[in-house]
C-alpha cells in the first residue's frame, strides 16, 4: 500500500506512523491482535489526509491506488478464510465416512502384514504381464523364511495372495508381523513384484491441521493415510 511519506504535524512521518501503529497491533496477552483492519486503514487514511502538505497534496490516484490495495487484500483474506473453512468441512466429511471401516480390512501398499492367533494373512500381488511361474515368499520378523508358496502361472494385473499362517510343516505360526514377497520370470529376468497387505482398521483420527484422515491398524506402529488405501474389504 501507497503512503505519502511526508512528515505531518505529529513530527513523524507517515511511514513511521504505520510502522508504530503495527507496534500497537502486535499479539498481547489480551487482545492477540496483529493485523490491520479495515478500521485501522481508515484510521491512518485520516490521519494521512489531514497532516498532509497542502501545498503537495495526496493525489487522487495514490488515494485510489490504496483503497485498490487495501480492499485486495481484505478479499484475498476472507477469500483464504473461506477456504480453510472448506477444508475443515471435506476433512469433517471424511472422518465421517472413514469411521465406517472400523473393524473392517483394508489393503494397504507394502509387503509387510500382521497375523493374528489362530488365523491366517491375506496380500494382494500386482503383475504388469502373465507370469508362468510365480512364487510367494512368507518371511518373519528377522527375515527368515518360514513358507514358500508356489502360484504356477499367473494372469496379469492384480492376484490375491492367501496364506493360511502354518509353516512348511504344517506347523500354525506365532501371531505377528510378517513381510509378503512375490517374485518370478519377466521377460527371462527373476522379478520382484509389487505386494500390498490387508490390515483390520482400529479406530480413524484427524491429521494434526493438514486435512489428512488417518487410520490407525491393527499390529502397526503408525496410521496410515485414508488416500493410501487401495481397497476396503468386507465387515
């Protein structure tokens, strides 16, 4: 914004009255204000129009020129007000439609998976092309291999992988966590494929002010995000 920098009858210059009466609007414990309003604009407008020089007067289009510049930026901050409040509304919309996975599996992407007691872990592979041979590989937390599984040809696209928590031996597992890898020949080339994971939804919370729903699942460390879901299974 344009101000005429001529020194009133104040002694100070116009410059320096806006600089001291931002001084006066910086946060306090009481009032917390710190930007100009439209009545402190107003209020210096004033202020500005009767200390002025008469014989260098503001012009009428410095006047206009501020007006334009003060009512720009009232519009860009109500216009950034409407937005948050829009944000907070879609991020309000989806935490209401997200509570309804809770206790519901959901798959997620990565190859690491839980399984509880007396169950098994479900995955799911995708494969850019038909694969003749594909082997599932089921490994524990220190990365020891505990259950080959053997697909034989596989379409392209996505392929369910189910595994029903017993060693080779027919043995039942420990519940906990356990990484899902896919591998086969592509093109005469042993390939690692991408897997993702089912996980059962525990309870949905509120990114921290970023818009994001987060869903909290059963068995691992974090939330993950509502966006990374790639697909919800039946209740």
């Amino acid at each position: 914004m344009a101000i005429n920098n001529n020194v009133g009858q104040s002694g100070l210059s116009y410059v320096d009255q806006l600089k001291s009466l931002q001084e006066q609007n910086k946060p306090n414990e009481t009032t917390g204000k710190q930007d100009l309003k439209q009545e402190d604009f107003l209020s210096l407008l004033t202020k500005q129009l009767a200390q002025q020089d008469p014989f260098k007067p503001v012009s009428n289009d410095q006047m206009i020129a501020q007006m334009a510049s003060f009512a720009t930026v009232d519009g860009i901050n109500k216009m950034n007000g409407q937005f948050e409040s829009l944000n907070s509304s879609m991020t309000s919309n989806q935490a209401l439609q997200a509570s309804s996975l809770v206790g519901r599996d959901v798959l997620v992407p990565g190859a690491a998976g839980v399984k509880q007691d007396n169950a098994g872990m479900a995955a799911m592979v995708k494969l850019p092309q038909a694969v003749d041979n594909l082997f599932v590989r089921v490994e524990d937390q220190l990365g020891q291999l505990v259950r080959t599984i053997d697909m034989g040809a596989t379409p392209s696209g996505e392929n369910r992988i189910e595994w029903d928590g017993k060693d080779e031996n027919g043995n039942p597992l420990p519940a906990g966590k356990y990484n899902v890898k896919a591998s086969g020949l592509l093109d005469g080339k042993n390939t690692e494929f991408d897997v993702s994971t089912y996980a059962n939804v525990n309870s949905v919370l509120l990114g921290k002010g970023d818009g994001n729903v987060l869903l909290n699942l059963a068995g691992f460390d974090s939330p993950v995000r509502l966006a990374e879901v790639l697909e919800v299974g039946k209740a």
